[in-house]
C-alpha cells in the first residue's frame, strides 16, 4: 500500500487525535475534556450521531433512556420504553454540541503512519501529527457475510443490515432473513407482516424473559467485569448482549407464530437456496444479520492488526504501538464497550492511562 504524502503546510499538531464521530468518540472525549492536552476528533460523516444515522428506520435499543445514556448527561426521557434510533442520533448531536467538542467532519482517515516521535494521521487533504491517537471507528462500515457455497450463483437480492431501512420493499416476497440476534429478531419482526420470511440461525435463539432487557445484560456485564478485576469466577444466569431481548415488535412476532428458527442452508442456487435435507426452497432476497468486524483499514500501514482482523491489546492499548488505544469495538476493548452505557467505563480507563502516559512523556 502505498503512504498517502501530504503537503508540511496541510499538516496540524495536536497531542491527541480521535478517529471516530460516534458513542465512544464522544463518551472518551468527555474523559479528556478537563485535561491539559489538546485533541481533535475526526468524523468521517456528514452529520453528529455515528453508526446510528445508518440504523433501519425502526431500530430501538433494548434498554430504557436512563440506562442508555453516556457519561455526564443521561438521555432525556422519551414517552417511550425504549428509545428509537432518531432519539439516539437526535440525544448524540446534542450531547457533541453540549460540550462544544472540536469535531472535524467529513474527515476519511486514510492511514496512520510511525514518523518516529509521532504518529501522523492523514486523510486526502489534511494530516494531524500527534502524541497518542485513539481509534474509535466502530464496526458499521465492515459488515460480515459467511461465505456460502453457490453465492455468485444466485440471481436474488442480498443485503446486510447494515443497509436494510425498511420492509416496504419486501412486500410478497420469500425472504430468508439470517441471523440469530436482535437484529435479525427485530428485522423478522417486521418483514414478516409483509413477507414470506424464513429465519435462519445457527443455533436455536436465545429469547429472554419479558421483563428482562439491556439493563440486566450490561450488570450482568458489570458483575463479570468486577470478578475479572478481582480474579475470581462468577456464575450467572443465562444472558448475553448477544440474546434476543423482548421488546415489543418481537413480542408481536412471538403472537403472530413467526418468532422461530431453522438451522442454516447448505449453498445457493441460482433461485434460491439449498438445505441440509437436500430440499430445495425458491428465495427472493437473503437479508444477513450476521454482525461486523472492527473497521480497522486506517491502521493496517501501522502494522498492528492481526489475522483476526484485530489489534492486540492491554486494555485499550497496542501491544505493538504503545501510542495507539482502540475503543468501542466490542467485548475486546472492554466488556459492553460497544454499548451506549457500557462505553463509559472503557472510555474513562483509557483517558486516564492517555493523561498519564503524556504526563510522563
């Protein structure tokens, strides 16, 4: 690959820079905007609110607004029991600007580059050279499909949920909708009012208890994270971020006799799909809800990511480059860093090591 060059008069100083725009950007910011040290974040979008702006229309979080809220400023209450995702893109934008953060955007980050005693940033017109970098970018823009024997085969729709919006489009089609998380629960919900919809799994889905949402997963999360600290085990009940919570469209779907699950296919065909009993099913459009990766291309020139397609750490650090931390990517950079609530804690670790590192520097 080849090290993007950037023109010395394009290039700005900073002691940290952030890359990212979303909850973890915003929720580590907040850590350090009392420190000393000058930093500037770099959103690669349009417009304050990160991975939710590309949330299907009727996304909402499993958990309550004042369990879904970053550190300094809870989420104002919304008149309804879980918050949709123009409430958390609308709760964002004003959180960023509640405490006037020095955003730069649209910035796409091309690359980090080890000058030595600094570590430069760059994007196609500007670069920054800074002290420490934090990469908080997320997961939205490496969406994971499974390989599947027979996929350049078939002649139908697929697409990720990363870019699903609405049903509409669906309407009277066979659907395979697969993956047995919230999103594949709550995009069976709704496309099946208008579709022919499968759900396909690899396992049975995990459903919890009614009464059961995000604010007994992430003190699950908690109680696991103190044992950690502690060094010692704990059992807990069944229950993971990763089990289908029961929020209202997915109950709907459980009372129209929809919520259940079938184990995968074994290839495409040109039509459709084939299953393990050698039965063969006509299909329209596979919808895949089968997660992310870490969205990690801007540190490849640096060297540190792994086969894995992640960065070995100690905490939030590199192991590799002891100038780079990484935040918000899921149970890697700390348990629930990929939560609204769960962020918080990772995010105030890291600043706190950050603010340390440079006052011995």
């Amino acid at each position: 690959m080849d090290t993007p060059v950037i023109d010395s008069t394009d290039t700005d100083s900073t002691d940290i820079v952030i890359i990212g725009g979303g909850q973890a950007t915003l929720s580590v910011a907040y850590s350090l905007r009392r420190s000393k040290y000058s930093f500037v974040m770099l959103d690669a979008e349009q417009t304050p609110g990160g991975a939710w702006l590309h949330g299907w229309d009727s996304l909402r979080l499993f958990s309550p607004s004042t369990w879904s809220s970053l550190s300094g400023w809870q989420m104002p209450p919304t008149g309804e029991t879980y918050p949709s995702r123009d409430q958390v893109v609308d709760y964002l934008r004003h959180y960023e600007s509640r405490y006037e953060f020095p955003v730069q955007r649209p910035v796409w980050v091309s690359a980090v580059n080890n000058l030595g005693d600094r570590l430069e940033v760059v994007s196609e017109h500007q670069a920054w050279r800074a002290r420490v970098v934090i990469s908080a970018t997320g997961t939205w823009r490496n969406p994971f499909i499974p390989a599947y024997p027979g996929a350049d085969l078939f002649q139908g729709a697929q697409l990720h949920s990363a870019h699903y919006q609405s049903p509409a489009s669906f309407a009277g089609q066979k659907v395979l909708v697969v993956g047995g998380g919230n999103s594949g629960a709550q995009i069976l919900a709704e496309v099946s009012r208008v579709a022919d919809c499968t759900w396909v799994t690899t396992s049975e889905p995990i459903f919890l208890p009614d009464d059961v949402d995000g604010r007994v997963l992430f003190q699950r999360a908690t109680d696991r994270w103190k044992a950690a600290q502690e060094g010692r085990e704990i059992e807990q009940p069944v229950g993971g971020l990763g089990d289908v919570v029961m929020v209202p469209p997915v109950k709907e779907a459980r009372e129209r006799g929809v919520l259940h699950a079938v184990r995968p296919f074994t290839r495409f065909t040109a039509n459709g799909v084939v299953w393990a009993d050698g039965t063969e099913s006509a299909v329209d459009t596979v919808i895949w809800c089968t997660g992310f990766r870490p969205a990690l291309a801007h540190l490849q020139s640096l060297g540190v990511v792994n086969p894995d397609g992640k960065v070995d750490v100690a905490g939030t650090r590199s192991l590799q480059e002891p100038r780079l931390w990484l935040l918000g990517y899921g149970e890697w950079t700390g348990l629930a860093s990929a939560t609204l609530i769960g962020v918080g804690r990772s995010a105030r670790a890291t600043a706190e090591e950050i603010i340390q590192y440079l006052d011995s520097a």
